[in-house]
C-alpha cells in the first residue's frame, strides 16, 4: 500500500484551503491546539515555574501546556501542575479564555490553590516557587498570556465578577506587553 498524497486545495463545500488526499479525497483537518493551565494561590503569593524547556526556556510562567486526548481541561490544568511543579491543585474556576491566533491556540486558565502543601520542580521545570504579586519578575515573563492571566487573576483577586476574561483590548499574543514580536513559532 502506498503512502498518501495530499495536495493543498479548497473542497467544493468549504471556503479555506485544506490538505485533501489525491486518492480517496480524505481532508485533513486542522484545529487549534488548546491549552490548560492555571493560576495557583497559596498564603496570597502565586506558583510560577522557570521553564526547562524551549520555546522560551529559562522564562517564569504559570503551570501550563496541552491539554490531552481523553481528559476534561481541569484534569489537563491538574495534570500540568503536577508535571510542572509537582503541585496537586484545588481548581477554584475558569480564570480566562484567551485566544492567540499566530500559533492557532486556545488557552484556558483556571485560578487554584494547592489541594495539599507542597511544590518541587518537575521534568520540565529548572526550579518553581511562590511570588507575591510585587515581587514577579515581570520582565522575565515567557509568554503575553502569562502577563494577561496574572493582571486578571490580580482583578480577580480584588473582587472582579467571575465571569472569564478574555485577550485585553486588541491583543492577539504576537507581542509581549513592552511591544517586542514573538516569533509565529513560539509556544
């Protein structure tokens, strides 16, 4: 049995460019990737983690990554969490929903605490630890979202309704919060 072909083109029925098999005229669809993480409180300070890993390695960011096939976000946030920092969580609520299109992303961030004490540096992680608010070392920050689900979990914190935030203003994840472009093939 051959290997199939597939030739980028539109199918009658649809209005965007899909890679359809030369043979049977299987399409192969292409949908964005979601993302599960949270926002993690314990005595008022927040779990941030110092990535292991590429794209962005050596940068602070929240517990977070791909959600797997067969678990519900919650399990996927928990899971990350735990890979991450060793942390087992207590999901609160949905944090966020924010959209970053570059990299056809869907990101959803809950806000938790810790279901028992305790964090260590996971696989993917160079070390974790708690960080009050002011202290954030917001410069050294891996992704705009990271940016985005802090200042809301901050609103959040103050009282704001526990209705989901989304992207603030225009903002698309193209660029971190002081202006500079990320690459389209960043995390």
């Amino acid at each position: 049995m051959s290997e199939p072909a597939f030739t980028l083109r539109t199918p009658d029925d649809d209005c965007v460019p899909r890679k359809i098999c030369d043979t049977c005229g299987f399409v192969a669809y292409e949908n964005p990737k979601i993302v599960v993480g949270a926002v993690v409180r314990d005595a008022g300070k927040i779990l941030l983690c110092r990535r292991a890993i590429e794209p962005r390695k050596g940068f602070w960011t929240i517990p977070a990554g791909y959600m797997e096939l067969n678990e519900t976000p919650e399990e996927g946030a928990r899971r990350e969490a735990h890979e991450e920092a060793n942390a087992m969580l207590a999901i609160e609520r949905l944090l966020a929903v924010y959209a970053v299109p570059r990299i056809s992303q869907v990101q959803l961030i809950y806000r938790a605490t810790l279901a028992r004490p305790g964090i260590a540096a996971g696989s993917e992680s160079l070390e974790v630890g708690f960080f009050d608010f002011s202290d954030i070392p917001w410069d050294d920050l891996a992704f705009p979202s990271v940016h985005w689900a802090l200042r809301h979990d901050a609103e959040a914190e103050a009282g704001a309704p526990p209705v989901p935030f989304g992207n603030p203003g225009d903002a698309t994840g193209d660029r971190m919060p002081d202006g500079r472009l990320l690459p389209t093939d960043e995390f």
